[in-house]
C-alpha cells in the first residue's frame, strides 16, 4: 500500500494567495520526483477543541486559518528518496524562498497506509 506524508499547519489567512502560488509551485516537484498525489486543503469548518485540536496543534491565532496536507508516494523508500531529491531541487528552493506561514508550527510526519478502500 501507499506511504503518506502528512502536515497541518497555521497560515495567516491574509497570505492565502501567497500558499497558494507555493503549494502550486511544489506540487510539480513533488510529482516530478515520484509523489502520486499532493492535496493541499484550505480550513473550513476546524473547530477549537477543549482537549486537543487541529487549531490547538499548531497554534492558530485569530488571523491564521488551518491548513491541511499530504502528499502520496508509493513506499516509505520511494518517499525518503522523492523527499530528498525535492528539497534539493531548484524549483523547490526557490518556491520556498518566502515562507507564508511559520513553519516551526507545522506538524508533519510520515504514516504507512493500513485501510484503503
């Protein structure tokens, strides 16, 4: 089955263009070094939580809108090498020059799929 990278992070909701052109920019690299799918999700409907939530995990402030992600590889191999080989990519670097968001509040990690249907 499939291995999926996955990410959660607090965007200023004023720089949702600027995400934008930034996700549209790295998917293509992502799918050149050999991701299936890339799906970035503006949110919608993300509640506070009392105990624990998606605005809670990374620190969403009143101007900031949660954004959810991830990325489709084929195996945890094809992942480690695709991942690498997109950091390095030119297009990339240059795509992440001007962060829209402050990625030390970005919650990533990488999950083996176990249900498909």
């Amino acid at each position: 089955m499939a291995y999926v990278d996955g990410f959660v992070l607090a965007v200023p909701t004023a720089n949702r263009a600027s995400y934008v052109k930034l996700a549209t920019e790295a998917a293509p690299v992502f799918k050149a070094h050999g991701a299936l799918h890339f799906v970035e999700c503006w949110g919608d409907d993300v509640p506070d939580g009392e105990v624990t939530s998606f605005p809670m995990a990374v620190k969403c402030k009143d101007d900031e809108t949660v954004v959810l992600a991830w990325i489709v590889w084929p195996s945890r191999e094809a992942r480690d090498a695709g991942n690498t080989a997109a950091m390095a990519d030119p297009r990339m670097q240059k795509a992440m020059q001007n962060m829209p968001f402050d990625g030390k509040r970005m919650v990533f990690g990488g999950f083996e799929t176990i249900v498909e249907s």
